[in-house]
C-alpha cells in the first residue's frame, strides 16, 4: 500500500461522511497517473503554491491601492487568512482539509492588478466580461504552464469558481471556503483601515461589536466559532441568523466607511485610463505581447488574450509598463 493509499484510508475513518474523500475524486481535465506520496487535493495544493500566478499575488493590492508600509494587506496575505480560516472550520467540522486549503489557495490566482478596481476596469473595457473568479479558473485550466494549465481535480476547480457569485460550490469544502473568504476580507479590511487612519476601532457600530466583540482577533474567533456550532449538523456551511445579519451590517458599514470612501479610493480614478490604454495598445499590437500570449491567439479571441495578459500584472509591474509605453523620457543631446 503506497502513502497515498494509506492517507485515502485513513480519511474514511477519520472525516464526517459529509466530506469530499480523495479515493475516488481527481477527475481532471486530462488523465494522469496518480502520486504515489500526495493524494489528489494535496497534489493541487502543491501545484498552486508552486505556480508563476501565486507569487504574483504578493504585488497585488488587496484593498488599499499601492499603500506606502509593509502592513498592509496584499491579495497574497489575503489569501494565506482565508486558507487559515477555512482550514481551522475544515478541521473543526471533519472536512478534508486538503481540499479547503487547495480552493482557498487558488480562489483569487485570476485577480487583476488594484483589486477590485481592476476587476471592474477589465469588465467595462472588454466586450467579452470579466469577473476574478471566472479568470481564477481560466489560469489554472489554461494559463499556468505555458498554455498547459495545471490540470487541477474537479473539486478544486469547482471551489475556485464559485467562491463567489451565484452559484454555490458542490462540495462543504468548497462552501467552507466561500464564507472564510467573507469573514477574512470584512475584518482584515478593518484592520488596514485603522492602521491608514480611515477608521477608528470605536467607530465601529455597537451593535455589531456586541456580537463579535472589540478588537481583530476576538471578531474572527467570534464569526469562527458561530460558522462551527452553525454547520455541525446539517448539509451546508452557515452563520446563525444574528451572526448573519451583523455580518451584513458590517460588510455594508465598510461600503459606507472605507471601500468607497473618496480619502481611500482617490487613486482608483486612474485604474481605468491606465488599463484601457494598456488594453487598447495590445489590441492594436498584439505581436507585442510575450510569446506563450501569442500563442494563445491561436485558439482565443485577440480581446480575452489581452485581458489574460493584462489581468496576470502585478501593480508595480503595471504602472512601469503604463510608463514605459505611454510616458516620454528625458532626452539629452548626446555628445559627438
């Protein structure tokens, strides 16, 4: 019996029957052999981690655009509190934790330079939408690996697509992940918030502080511990109606305070110029895109390759293309 057969064993015995058991998952879009060490969702986990997209992550902006201190949370920290938070309910509940880790590692690998100002800058420019969840799963099936994709198991692709939107993951796992990512923005997004000086901890509502107490850690641990007694019994991941309700509450009181406040969302006025002249100019000039894009303009629309290309920038890396394409610089008389 090889280890991975072993550890396929031993989730049987060990996980609610309410999980997602690795012996008999794995379908990918392309047949492999399997590990003889690592089951499926391992596999991916290791797969993602490893992936061009995942490191990019670090120069992505979570909430506040290009922020000057090393605190502030980016799209790569993001995603480490959403797989810490999943796994810690995963866990709680007897739910194959390699599963909620791989989702929550690959929910956000499509999310485009300056956050969510990004997201909506791509999905005005380009006639054929864009959405992050949508292009999370486009870089793991596609993408990565110079057009291979990484060929990741149905359940993790699952999870990756609907961690957000309408339609709701196939698996607890997946649902697990999709409210730890909710819990994890909501409360960090405070945090960085106090830190820029855009809120005050006592402006928080009493009446949410009530319920998840004071400060970062206990408001977590507060919305962990409900999600747990919540979902123990039963066949979905939830919150208790009050639970919800000051989320909610909480969620439209950051709409309200910080994620449209004009102090802290100056700068996203500038998003789309810079994004439609990026995307204009390749459209135009799609010989100039790296190669492994050009090669995708054998099979995909000029418009969504471009999106692809512009989507995977980092803000630092953005911002100097912009300028190296669009910005005159110095010129001297050179000397004879």
């Amino acid at each position: 019996m090889t280890i991975r057969e072993k550890r396929e064993e031993t989730e049987k015995i060990t996980l609610s029957p309410r999980a997602a058991f690795s012996c008999g998952a794995g379908d990918r879009l392309r047949e492999e052999e399997a590990c003889d060490i690592r089951t499926c969702f391992q596999r991916d986990v290791d797969r993602i981690v490893h992936s061009k997209s995942f490191r990019r992550l670090k120069h992505k902006t979570q909430v506040f655009l290009r922020p000057e201190g090393d605190h502030y949370r980016t799209r790569m920290t993001h995603t480490i509190e959403v797989s810490r938070i999943a796994r810690t309910i995963s866990r709680a509940l007897s739910l194959n934790e390699d599963l909620t880790e791989a989702i929550a590692f690959g929910h956000d690998l499509g999310h485009t330079p300056f956050g969510h100002a990004g997201e909506r800058a791509l999905a005005n420019i380009c006639p054929l939408g864009f959405s992050h969840n949508e292009q999370s799963l486009r870089v793991v099936d596609v993408l990565e690996r110079d057009g291979r994709g990484l060929n990741l198991c149905r359940e993790v692709r699952n999870g990756i697509v609907c961690h957000t939107g309408d339609e709701m993951p196939a698996t607890l796992e997946g649902c697990v992940v999709r409210i730890s990512d909710r819990i994890a923005y909501i409360n960090h997004d405070v945090d960085d918030a106090v830190r820029a000086g855009i809120l005050n901890e006592d402006d928080i509502p009493d009446e949410i502080t009530a319920v998840t107490g004071d400060k970062y850690g206990e408001r977590i641990d507060a919305v962990i511990r409900d999600v747990i007694t919540e979902s123990a019994e039963g066949g979905e991941i939830r919150m208790s109606p009050t639970m919800y309700f000051v989320m909610e509450s909480f969620r439209d009181f950051m709409f309200e305070r910080v994620y449209k406040n004009p102090e802290a969302k100056g700068e996203e006025s500038k998003v789309e110029g810079i994004l439609s002249a990026l995307y204009n100019h390749f459209l135009r000039n799609t010989v100039l895109l790296p190669e492994d894009y050009r090669l995708l303009l054998e099979r995909d629309a000029p418009e969504r390759v471009v999106c692809d290309y512009i989507a995977g920038m980092t803000d630092t890396y953005i911002v100097r293309l912009f300028n190296d394409i669009f910005i005159p610089g110095a010129w001297t008389l050179r000397e004879k």
